[in-house]
C-alpha cells in the first residue's frame, strides 16, 4: 500500500503537472509553425488545460474522501470478503 500511495503522490505532484505543461508547449510551437491548424491546437490546448483541472480535482477529491473515512481503505468490512459464512459477505 506505502508503494502505491508513492507512485499517486508522484503522479499527482510531478507527472500529471509535467504533462501537461510540456503538452501546452508542444502545441504553441506546432501552431507558431502551422498557421492553417491554429483553431485544432487551440482546442488541444483548451482540452489539455481542462484534463490537468479534472486531474487534479480527482486527487483533491480523493483526499477528501480519505480524511472522512480515515487513511485505511474505504470500503467498510463488511464488503471485504471474509469472515464467516459460505458466500464471503461476512457474518451479519
């Protein structure tokens, strides 16, 4: 789990941020050399700008959750799959 929070943490902090930076970049400089293209790499771009939002929105979000039920899992124990009787929904 510790391995798996590292790599969110990298992807939130790092990754999804570079991405979409370096994507905005590559844009402006094929629409300065590609003037006929210029209203689809503005829309690119537009669109590049909206997903690193939602990204980042989804993490916050996800903090959220995981502040209000606690840094374990979400999922309540009773979903989990174990404890007594034959189907694995445990005992009630």
């Amino acid at each position: 789990m510790d391995t798996l929070n590292e790599i969110i943490s990298l992807l939130r902090v790092v990754i999804i941020p570079l991405g979409v930076i370096f994507r905005v970049i590559f844009c402006l400089t094929k629409m300065i050399y590609d003037e006929e293209a210029q209203g689809s790499y503005k829309r690119k771009i537009r669109n590049t700008i909206v997903f690193g939002i939602i990204a980042e929105l989804i993490f916050v979000i996800l903090d959220l959750v995981q502040n209000y039920y606690g840094t374990g899992s979400i999922l309540p124990t009773y979903f989990s799959g174990g404890g007594q009787g034959g189907g694995g929904g445990g005992g009630w």
